[in-house]
C-alpha cells in the first residue's frame, strides 16, 4: 500500500499587522495582558473586502501546487479546512476550485476547527493509501477578524485570533523511509458549547418553530436575527478559555504520545513538534511535559496569533522553509481545539 508524502507546502499571510497595541483602540486591553497570558505580539488581518478564507486558500494552494512541481489541473481532490467559510454553505472546496480552474473534482468541507487540517490530511491520506488520488490538496484557512467581538465583551477571544492560510498537496509513495506514518482522531462532545459560535444554527429554531404561514411579515424579520441573539454576543464566538487549556494540556500531550506509541518512538526520536497555535503557554506546557528541546518545538503564534485550522500548516510551512525539517525527519502534527476534538500526525519527511 503506497504511503501519502508531502510533495509542495505553501502559505498565505495577509499583509495588515495589527499589534496588541492597535487592540487597546478598541477595548481594554494591554500588550502586556496578551504576550504574558498568550505569547502573541502581533496578527495578520486580511483586506475587509475582496480577501476571503477561500481567496487566501487558494493562495496558499497556488504555492504548495508550484512547489509540487505540478499545475492546478492535475489535482485530483479538495479537502478544505475551515471555521470561517465564505459562505454559510457551500463551502470554500468549491470556491477554489473555482479559482484555480480546476477539473470538475471533488471537493470536501471539513469542520473541525483548531484539528481541522490534522482532520482533514487524514481523510485525504485514506484517499492516497487506497489508491483512488494521486495529487489531493488539503487547505487551512481563516479568515476570523470579519466576525470577532472587538468590544471589552469579546476581548478573551479577539486578541487570540488571526488570519490565513496554509495548504499541501499530498501524493502516494512508495519509499518506505518517506511518509504519513499514521494519524489520530479524537472527539468529545460533551464539551461542545464551552468554545462554540452560536448562532446562526438550527439549536435556536428561530425559524422553523411553526410553519411560516403562523407568522407575519414583521415577525419573520425578527426571527432571522434577533436582537437577543445578538445582545447575548451568540453570532461571535463564545469560550470558556481557562477549561478550554486545562483540558487541552492533558489532551496535547496524550495525542502526540499515542501517535509516538503506535510507530514505536520516543518524544527524543522527533525532529520537531508541530503544534496547533492556540497559546505559547500550551505550547511550553506540553514541551515541558514530554521533555523536549526548544528546537524540537515550533511556535510561531507570537505573529499570526492562532488561525485555527490554518496555523498547523503555516507552522509547519514556516518551519520547513527556515530549512528546520529535513528529508527523513521525524515530524509530529498535533492539535485540540472547539468540540472538542484533537488529533496527531505522524510522518517521515
Ligand atoms: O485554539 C482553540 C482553543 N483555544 C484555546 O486553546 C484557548 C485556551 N485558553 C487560553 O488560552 C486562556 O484561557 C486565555 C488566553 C483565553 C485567557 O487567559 P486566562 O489566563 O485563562 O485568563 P482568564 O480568562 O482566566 O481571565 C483572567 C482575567 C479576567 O479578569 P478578572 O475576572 O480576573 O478581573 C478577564 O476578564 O483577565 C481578563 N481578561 C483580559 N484582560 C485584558 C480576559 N481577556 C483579557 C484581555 N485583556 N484581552
């Protein structure tokens, strides 16, 4: 069974940076609040209009298939990662192939949030290790400052979030030192509304309550979006931060160790840990945990902040072309996040 190996990497950061400093316009905040509690300096926000989570997917996408050594035409599948799509439906897999003019392929939505690109490279690695695709394209990309709370209210979460993208293109392999060795997936949803956005969704049954014939004109307009909805900040992200990272330092940890267990290495035996940036904290909590190096740790959320399921791929971009991953290194994917839901990755480069 040949294995999926990583043929092009690519990213996309917008280029307004917006430091902590710009966050306290705002709301009440300081840059000191946010670098001791979170380790973020500065992220990136994409243009208001014009600039999409798909636009920078497919950004991102151009790179990894460039770097591949392949065109848009030779993609065989899409697997785009979001919590931010363009549209509430369809999703951004559509959107891209649209925009690289691409062949009349599949294309597949994955929401997982924070685990969404460790989520979605392992549904595509089935597609690879059964043979069905040959160049499948897996995306990340957020575009989160369109709908975060930039008053006090929301300041727990705004100063967290950032924009962009990353992508991969993923081919079979055949050479046994190369590769995805396995991935792991988890899920608890007992935890679902401790980081959740709300509203719109079908929970609420503002518009399904009673035939739409029971109501008038002026009731069906409040229905939509009610003014409660909105006063209780449910069209913006909600969290539970301080629950969200005790659970996520226990969850970090056993992931990577399980992915580490199953192909019979050590925490030692890795090049380097590629978490999901949700805070340096975490990030320095699970080093420490599994005893590794500060080079076998990349962190980069001190300048794009965390971008969800786009800041895996960027990390893992950035690291690889600051030439800190090498043919044959042991690389690990990790990542815990809304749902909860975490995962791992573990491959050969
Ligand atoms: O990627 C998705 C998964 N998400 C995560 O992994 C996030 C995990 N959680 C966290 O990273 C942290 O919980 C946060 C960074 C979100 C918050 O840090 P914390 O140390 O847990 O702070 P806290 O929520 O316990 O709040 C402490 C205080 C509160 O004030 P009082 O009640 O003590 O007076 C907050 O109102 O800090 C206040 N606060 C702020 N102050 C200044 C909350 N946000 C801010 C802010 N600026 N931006």
């Amino acid at each position: 069974m040949p294995r999926s190996v990583i043929a092009g990497i690519g990213k996309y950061i917008p280029k307004n940076t917006v430091t902590n400093q710009d966050l306290t316009k705002y709301m009440d905040t300081s840059d000191e609040w946010i670098q001791e509690r979170t380790g973020i300096q500065e992220r990136h926000y994409a243009e208001r209009t014009g600039e999409t989570t798909a636009t920078m997917g497919a950004a991102a996408a151009r790179e990894a298939i460039d770097r591949a050594g392949i065109t848009p035409q030779d993609i065989d599948f899409i697997v785009f990662a979001t919590l931010s799509p363009d549209y509430y439906f369809p999703g951004c897999g559509v959107l891209v192939q649209r925009e690289l003019k691409m062949k009349e392929i599949g294309a597949l939505d994955i929401r997982n949030q924070c685990s969404g690109f460790v989520y979605a490279l392992s549904v595509a690695d089935q597609f690879i290790k059964t043979g069905m695709y040959k160049n499948i394209l897996v995306i990340g990309s957020e575009k989160h400052s369109f709908g975060l709370d930039f008053s006090t209210r929301g300041r727990n979460i705004s100063v967290i979030f950032g924009d962009g993208a990353g992508a991969i293109v993923l081919q079979p392999t055949e050479d046994d030192n190369r590769g995805l060795l396995s991935t792991h997936l988890h899920s608890d949803g007992n935890n679902a509304e401790i980081l959740a956005m709300f509203n719109p969704g079908t929970h609420a049954n503002h518009w399904t309550a009673a035939p739409l014939a029971d109501f008038n004109d002026a009731e069906i307009g409040d229905m939509f979006m009610s003014h409660a909805m909105i006063d209780k900040a449910q069209n913006f992200p909600n969290m539970d931060g301080p629950t969200v990272f005790k659970i996520a330092v226990e969850k970090f940890p056993a992931v990577i160790l399980e992915a580490l267990e199953q192909n019979g290495y050590q925490p030692a035996d890795l090049k380097i840990l590629i978490p999901h940036q949700a805070n340096l904290r975490i990030s320095q909590f699970v080093q420490k945990k599994l005893r590794l190096g500060d080079d076998q740790v990349y962190n980069n959320i001190q300048h794009y902040g965390n971008t969800t399921a786009a800041s895996v791929p960027i990390a893992l971009c950035e690291a690889w072309e600051k030439g800190k991953i090498q043919e044959g290194d042991l690389v690990c994917l990790a990542a815990f996040g809304s749902g909860f839901t975490w995962a791992s990755a573990l491959l050969k480069w």
